[in-house]
C-alpha cells in the first residue's frame, strides 16, 4: 500500500488530461482522477460530488461553470465543502466514516469535468 506522501507526488505529475472518464451520474473526470480514485479507493467521494450537480444546485450560476471542492479527512472523519471562490462556501457535508488516506485534497468542477488543479 502507498503511503499519502507517494500518492500526493503522484497526483502532481497529472497536467492536463487527454483522457475523459464518464461518470454513471452522467459527469466526466480527468486522468488524474480516475488515479486518485483507482489509488486510494474513493469512488465515493467522485458519487458525491457528481450528486450535487443537480438544477436546484447549479441554478446558482456562479456553480455551473467553475465550482472548488475540498474534502478534509482526519480520524476517520471526513468534510466534504464546495465553494464557488476560494473561501465563499456553499455546501457542507460531513463525512462519519472515512478512510481516504490524504488529509485533504482540492479538486475543481469545470463545467460538468472534475479534475485535479494541476490538471486546469
């Protein structure tokens, strides 16, 4: 198993993406992403984001096209926030159990393609 120093190394090197992924919620996500969830078994975490994407939510049109995620994890406990500008909240969840092994990561939502910053 990786530790999360060698995974964050990893997710670095993703720049750009020439691959898309099709999300069952009908979403696409990045080759980087595909790596985080493939590396640190968190399918779940792209079900939740991708739930979010629905007109109620997105009829804030500062979130259709540009929308920051976070998720936090320490003790087996998890946030997961979005925000539509660095430190303008709009949605809180708490996370009982997790076993994401980094302690945070930042993802962005482009339209309907969630990616790794680096991958902007």
């Amino acid at each position: 198993m990786k530790t999360s120093q060698q995974i964050a190394a990893e997710l670095q090197q993703f720049i750009g993406s020439t691959t898309l992924y099709k999300h069952w919620l009908g979403c696409k996500y990045t080759e980087g992403l595909k790596h985080l969830a493939d590396e640190t078994n968190c399918y779940w975490l792209l079900d939740a984001i991708f739930s979010y994407q629905t007109k109620q939510f997105l009829s804030n049109p500062k979130l259709r096209e540009f929308q920051i995620w976070h998720l936090q994890a320490e003790n087996n406990f998890g946030i997961l926030t979005c925000e539509w500008d660095t430190n303008q909240e709009v949605l809180r969840q708490e996370i009982k159990y997790t076993d994401f092994l980094l302690s945070h990561i930042k993802l962005y939502l482009i339209e309907t393609i969630l990616m790794l910053p680096s991958e902007y």
